[in-house]
C-alpha cells in the first residue's frame, strides 16, 4: 500500500484529487495540507510514501516543501503544475521532487506517477517536459555545454541515465542491467559528481531535454 498526503489551497483539486486515489486500491490516502508548511508537517509526523504538491502554494509553496521533505528523507515530493508558472520551474528542478504532472491529467497517469515515484523513479508528463524544454534556461554555472553534459560518462553510466530517464528505480535498472543496487548507486552518485548536478531528477530533466 502507497501511503500519500495531498497538499493544494484550491479544495476542488483536492477533492478531485482525494476520489481518484481513494479509488484505488494499492493507495492510501492519509492526510491534507493546504499550504507547504501544514505538507512538511504531516510529511513528519505521517512520513508517506509520497507527498502531492501544488507548486504554487500561500506561505510555504510546494517548491519549498519539496526541498524540505527532501532535505529530510521524509518522502517522495512529487510536484502538480500548470503552465502558468514559469519562474517556478528552474527552482523545482533543483527541489528534489520526483517529478511533475498536470493538474488536469488523466486519473490513470496520475495514479501511475506516484506509483513510479513511490519505487524510487523520476517522471514527467510528455507537455511537461516539452514545456520544460522551451522554458529553461540555466544560468551560467561553468557546466558542460547545453546537450553535451553528459560525454563525460562512461558507455554504462549513459545507459544509466536513460533508464533514470524512463522513470526506473534503482533496484529496476539493476534487474535491466544485471548488477547489484550498490553498483547502480555508485553510478548514480558518479553521474551527478561528472555532470555537477544535484538529484536524479535533473539527470532525468536533462536527458529527456538534451
């Protein structure tokens, strides 16, 4: 059972929100926030499996309550959006979150998101990540040049980051690659340490952005 909190000021998301996951019999729904405080809140006292956030939130917005459940090991932050927020968007991609759908998409790719995000992967709708292409713009950071991040890696580590890319878990990419979780940890942790970035979420963001 999947253990989730719902967080959104707007109460017909979440009562929309609440009647698909209580549809669904491998889910749990355990609590409701409306702000990115009231989320890490629950997210302590709770810890679920996975924490539904809207991106923009009053107070603490869900960008800052993805660091903070992050930071704390205290979920899986997977992030509601629209296309209306830009200026959001860079900051999210640095949250930690496992990734962003739309408030509006269908009732089974909702359920299958944090399905994957609750196994450890990363997702991002299609229109997201096209979205999420056209709209950002990294700042100057002495990184490797724009879709040419990752030529620094090893032929394996490549296959690890698209796979990373494809949603999989750790313990996934080892069964499709036939080694130990250990072995994909340490390809994870030399990825980000080769290409500068932060979480697998932003391998997967760049891989599917080039």
């Amino acid at each position: 059972m999947i253990r989730v909190i719902i967080a959104d000021d707007d109460p017909i998301i979440v009562q929309g929100l609440s009647m698909i996951l209580s549809a669904s019999d491998g889910i749990e729904l355990l609590a409701k926030a409306s702000n990115g405080a009231e989320a890490v809140k629950l997210c302590r006292e709770l810890r679920p499996d996975v924490a539904l956030l809207d991106i923009r939130m009053p107070g603490a917005d869900g960008v800052e309550a993805a660091e903070a459940i992050t930071r704390d090991g205290l979920a899986a932050p997977l992030l509601l959006t629209t296309f209306d927020e830009p200026e959001l968007i860079n900051r999210a991609l640095k949250s930690g979150a496992r990734g962003y759908i739309l408030k509006n998409s269908p009732p089974e790719r909702i359920i299958s998101a944090i399905e994957t995000v609750a196994k450890g992967g990363a997702v991002f709708a299609p229109d997201v990540i096209d979205y999420i292409r056209s709209a950002i713009r990294e700042p100057d950071s002495g990184e490797a040049a724009e879709g040419n991040i990752f030529s620094c890696l090893t032929s394996r580590e490549k296959e690890v980051v698209g796979l990373i890319a494809e949603g999989l878990s750790n313990a996934e990419i080892a069964e499709r690659l036939f080694i130990s979780n250990g072995t994909v940890r340490n390809h994870v942790s030399t990825i980000l340490e080769k290409t500068g970035l932060e979480h697998r979420t932003q391998i997967a963001v760049r891989s599917l952005t080039g």
